[in-house]
C-alpha cells in the first residue's frame, strides 16, 4: 500500500504551516501576557521559518529561485500575520466581540488575497468569505482565551504535539516512499 506524495506533502504542510504557528501564536500570547513579549516574537520567528519550509514540500519545480522566493514569502507572511495577531490582542483594548469580529474578517481578508495572489496557492474565489468567517471566529475565540490562561497553554500544548506528529509522520513516510521508488 503506497500512500500518494502529494497527500503526505499536504499533511506535512498542514503540520508545519498551520498547527505549528497556531500553537506558536498561544505560546507567544501566554509569554507576551507574562510580560516576556519578546520571547513570544522569537517563538513566532522560529514557527514561520518552519511555515517557510514545509512550504516548499512537494514542489514540482526545482528552481531554486522559486523554491528559495516561496519559502521567504511564507515565512515573511507568516510572521507578520503572526506578529500582528499577537500586538493587536495583547496591546489593544477588549473592544467587544463585534470589533474583535471585524478586525478578524478583514484581516481573514487580506490574509485570503495575499495567499491566492501574492503567495500563488491554488484556492478557488468563491472562499473568501469562510478566510473571513474564520478570522473572526479566531479573533473572538482567542480574545475569550486571554481570559483563561491555563486553557490556552494547555490548546497550545496539544497543538504542538499534533503538529510534530503529524510533520514527522508525514515527512517520514514521504521520505521513505522516496528512496523505495528510486
């Protein structure tokens, strides 16, 4: 049973670009609110590195040019989505939850276009409006994790536990699957 390279690509990417920086961004919100902000701005760094990375996994192309512009672009982005999630809650007011809302679907927004167009990732139009839908979703979620500081270490924690998991297993098998075919 050969499991196809582009789904264990896929799973590695969704290990490395999205559990990865979620539990980084909770782990730097619990040390920004510990008064240790720039330790929480180094966890973003080194998680959007790794964004930047697993990025490239299951690239067609060997250029190293577009190889080398999309690990950067992701990584860049990364971090400052990252960091401005994590300024914004730890430095703005509690506005309410319909700001909070907002904030979150035009950041959804922007995050939406620069993915499809800047970044090139093959998503269709029409879903922008669930990029906005989960902008807000999170913004408001985790505003109302601020509160609860031992729930958010602990998200955080399994986070990181899923993400490792899944990039290891992942890359491991589409490690292996390589050298078997050659």
């Amino acid at each position: 049973m050969t499991i196809p390279e582009k789904t264990m690509a896929e799973l590695l990417q969704l290990g490395g670009q999205y559990l990865l920086p979620i539990a980084a961004l909770l782990r730097a919100l619990y040390s920004g609110l510990r008064g240790k902000f720039p330790e929480g701005l180094s966890q973003i760094a080194v998680a959007s590195l790794f964004a930047g990375l697993t990025a490239a996994v299951g690239n067609e192309a060997l250029d190293i040019r577009s190889i080398a512009l999309k690990i950067l672009g992701n990584t860049v982005f990364m971090a400052g989505l990252l960091a401005f999630i994590m300024s914004y809650l730890l430095r703005q007011p509690n506005r309410g939850r319909v700001f909070d809302g907002v904030v979150g679907a035009v950041i959804g927004l922007i995050s939406f276009a620069i993915m499809v167009v800047v970044l090139d990732n093959p998503w269709p139009w029409w879903a922008f409006p669930a990029a906005m839908a989960a902008g807000a979703a999170a913004f408001i979620v985790l505003r109302i994790l601020l509160r609860q500081i031992a729930r958010l270490v602990r998200i955080a924690t399994y986070f990181i536990v899923i993400g490792i998991i899944v990039v290891i297993g992942a890359g491991g098998i589409l490690l292996y699957q390589t050298l078997t075919q050659r």
